[in-house]
C-alpha cells in the first residue's frame, strides 16, 4: 500500500503547475515584446538613416543652385532667369528620382551628371552669352565692313530682340538657345550646348570676297613661259601665260579639292545673282573664262620671228620674178576701194565713250582697199598715212573715221619689190578721228562717191537745226 501510494506521489510531483503555466507565458510574452522592440528599433535606425541619407542628398543636390548673373541687360538676364528657374525645377525632379532609388545603376549615374552639369549652369550661361553676343558682333562688322552677305533669317530671328528667343536645357542639362517661328516655316531653329560653347552659329555667314584682288593676287603668281616653234627658215618665240595654265589656275579657284564650288566662287556667283548652292553650269564657266582671261592678259605677251636670210634668200630670189606679178596684181585688186554692208555700230569697233557720239540712225560701213589720210592731228600726236578700216556719222553730222597706222614701235626685215632686204614697221595700231569737211570730201574722192552718197550708205540723216552746230572738240587736219 505504502509502494503504491508512492508511486502515485511521484507522478504527481512531475505535472506542470498552474505557476509554472503562468511563468511560461510571462516569459513567452517578455520574448514577444523584445523583438518587437528590437524591430522597432531596427526600423528607427532605417528611418533614421534613410533621413541622414534624404538630407545628406538634399544638401549635395539643391544646396548650389545656380544663379543669374548680369549681363549689363534687363532682357537678357531676364532670359537667363527663365533658364535658371528650369534648372531649379530639375534639380528638385532628380532630386526626387534618386531619393525613392527605384531607377538603375545607369539611370543613376545619367541624373547625377545632369545635376553636375546643372550645378555648372551659371558658368555655362555665362560662356554661351559670351560667345552668342560674339556671334552677333561678328556678323554685323562682316556686314558693315562688307565681308559677309546679308543673312535675312539670321537678322529676322537673331536681331529682332530677345523677345524671339527660347531658353531651355537639353536632355545633360546644359542650356540651349531656340528661336519663335517667326517666318511660319514649322521649323524651330535651335543652337545646341557645343555651338554656344565654340560660339559657332548655325547660320550660314557666306563671306564676300574681292574678286578682283584674289585674281590678281593668283595672276601674280604665276610665271611665263618661252616657247619656240620652227617652220622652214623661221623661228618664232612667243613668251607670256599659257591658256592651259592660266586655266588650271582658274579651275583651282572655283572648285576645292574635294572637288566642290570654293566660297571664293560661291561669293562671285551670288554677286552675280545666281544661287550659290545650286549654280548653273554655264555661270561656273563663265567666272573661269574670265579669270582665264585675266591672268593671261596680266602678264606682257610678246612674238618674235627671226628668219634665217643666208638660207632663205637664194630660194626667195629664185621665186620672186614669179611671185611678182602675182603680187602686183593682188595690189591692185586690194587698192581698188570699196565700201561694204552698212552695219549697226559695236563698241568692239568704236569704243563705249565713241559710240554714244554716233547719230541714231547712223551705221557702220567698212571699207575696203587702200582710202588714206595722208596727216592728221590728234589731242596726243599726229598721225601720218592712216588707213581708214570704217567710217560713220556723229550726232551732229560729223564724219567719224575708224583708222589703222604704223605706230614704228616694232620692225621686221622684208624683201622690197626690187628683192633686196629692207626693214619696215610692223606694229599697228588704231584710232577713231573726227575729221573735218575738207577732208570728208577727200575720203569720197577716193571712194569714188559723193559725200551725200556716204552719207545715204551710212544712213546718216539730219535730225534737227542743233546738229549743224559745230563740234568744238575737234581737232583741224594737218
């Protein structure tokens, strides 16, 4: 009995108690409210740093706000404020991309070098308005000193005051300049941050260049050349330019090596009226020849013959008998005067100041065969056996004559109708002489006509009393 009741007192003994349940709980809830605690610290402590982390943030992000600086103009730093208050609001847009952190590692590192450059802005402003204000000093001193052509879109959108412009930032956030869309062509004209910054316009700024001077200029440089050409016994040397090099010279002018029209023919063809950026062939060639002409026409052209006489002359004297009476009968036919076709005067025949004086009605008459005025005297000399080439009637009835003579600046050796070599003058050169009645009526005796019937060939035909005064400008005859 003993044995048993034991046995149940030391089962009993084991079983929890009702304290032992109470303290269990006690301690259960105790472990409850400490890792509460300890999260709510946790989480304290990630609110705390995250603050630190916002405020650490906003001071490196919105601390240097650029600022407006003056320009010395009211438009202007008003134009400037409006890019900076745009700036400002980036600034707080990033701001906020990279406290929520929801963005990548290279969205990230994009935002913090558009803040960067943001935090530049007042500098670069500084460095576009310079340099823009450059830009519109240039183009006026090229245009007032005349070595730019006028740009209208420029002047219209540049020049008409700031009230056209647009300020903006682009996408790395450094500033930009857009013009209004003043001529309705849909298009916004914009500088970008690396024109401002090299203060490159993105106009076209042609130049205007002297086109006589860069002529000249290559026409100076180039040098003559000496050639000689051989044909039986003479010997001809020539010395001046070469067309061909004179060409080559010309073609280096008008196109670069690139093979496109250089801004010296651009300015030439714009001069001219021609669209410079699309020009026609047949102007482009027309500029060539005419610097082609230049150059060979800037340098002395000269032509000798030298005969070798101790060769020639047995053949030539063994030829002349027969080649006499060829010669005297060509002579005579080339003695016989005569007039031609009456013609409209050209100012290649009488010259630009000439041809004004010429009657309205008044033609050109060439006249052929051997019409001579033995002397006549002119404002610089006096010119003795003048041939006349074409004759024609002044406004107020005077015969005007286009003559050719000797000027004795040149000689040659030839043979004499005797056959012995003589030396005579070669060089020739021409005139236009007002003559007076006298010797209007010997010019017609040699023609073998009136003066009334020079006059109908000229169509010369008297207009009004004033065109009998005489002319006080004329020289008499010798």
């Amino acid at each position: 009995m003993a044995n048993s009741n034991n046995v149940y007192g030391t089962e009993r003994s084991g079983q929890p108690s009702i304290s032992d349940w109470v303290n269990q709980q006690d301690h259960a809830n105790y472990r409850v409210r400490q890792e509460k605690q300890q999260q709510e610290q946790l989480e304290q402590h990630r609110k705390d740093k995250l603050l630190a982390r916002d405020e650490k943030l906003r001071e490196r992000l919105l601390s240097n706000l650029p600022k407006n600086t003056d320009t010395g103009s009211g438009s202007l730093n008003e134009f400037q404020g409006k890019i900076i208050m745009q700036a400002v609001n980036r600034k707080g847009e990033i701001y906020n991309a990279l406290r929520n952190g929801n963005i990548s590692d290279s969205e990230r590192v994009k935002l913090e070098i558009e803040n960067s450059n943001l935090d530049n802005l007042s500098s670069n402003l500084t460095t576009a308005t310079g340099n823009f204000t450059k830009l519109i000093d240039d183009y006026k001193k090229g245009i007032d000193g005349g070595g730019f052509f006028k740009n209208p879109d420029f002047e219209k959108k540049v020049l008409s005051g700031f009230e056209s412009y647009l300020g903006g930032l682009d996408e790395n956030g450094f500033p930009l300049v857009g013009f209004r869309d003043n001529d309705s062509d849909g298009k916004i004209d914009l500088m970008p941050w690396d024109n401002l910054q090299q203060g490159l316009g993105v106009w076209d700024f042609q130049p205007k260049l002297n086109y006589d001077k860069v002529v000249s200029d290559a026409a100076k440089a180039m040098g003559t050349v000496e050639n000689q050409d051989v044909n039986g016994y003479t010997t001809t040397t020539t010395k001046g330019v070469p067309i061909k090099n004179a060409q080559a010279m010309a073609n280096s002018l008008i196109y670069g090596s690139d093979g496109e029209v250089t801004p010296f023919a651009k300015s030439r063809l714009r001069e001219l009226g021609y669209d410079y950026t699309k020009p026609p062939e047949d102007a482009i060639k027309a500029i060539e020849k005419d610097i082609t002409e230049r150059i060979v026409m800037s340098k002395d052209q000269s032509s000798k013959k030298d005969v070798n006489h101790s060769a020639s002359i047995s053949r030539e004297r063994l030829n002349f008998d027969k080649s006499k009476d060829a010669r005297d009968s060509a002579e005579k036919s080339k003695d016989k005067a005569s007039t031609g076709e009456a013609v409209d005067p050209s100012v290649n025949t009488w010259g630009k100041t000439n041809i004004e004086k010429i009657g309205n009605n008044s033609k050109s008459v060439p006249v052929s065969g051997k019409v001579k005025i033995p002397a006549i005297s002119t404002k610089d000399s006096t010119i003795t056996d003048a041939t006349i080439d074409n004759y024609t009637y002044s406004k107020d009835g005077k015969l005007m004559v286009d003559v050719s003579y000797l000027d004795g600046k040149k000689t040659s050796n030839v043979f004499g109708d005797d056959g012995e070599m003589k030396t005579v003058v070669t060089d020739k050169a021409k005139k236009v002489i007002t003559v007076s009645k006298e010797t209007e009526s010997r010019i017609a005796a040699q023609l073998g006509i009136s003066v009334s019937e020079m006059k109908e060939r000229a169509g010369f035909k008297q207009n009004s009393k004033t065109d009998n005064l005489p002319n006080l400008n004329d020289l008499p005859d010798l």
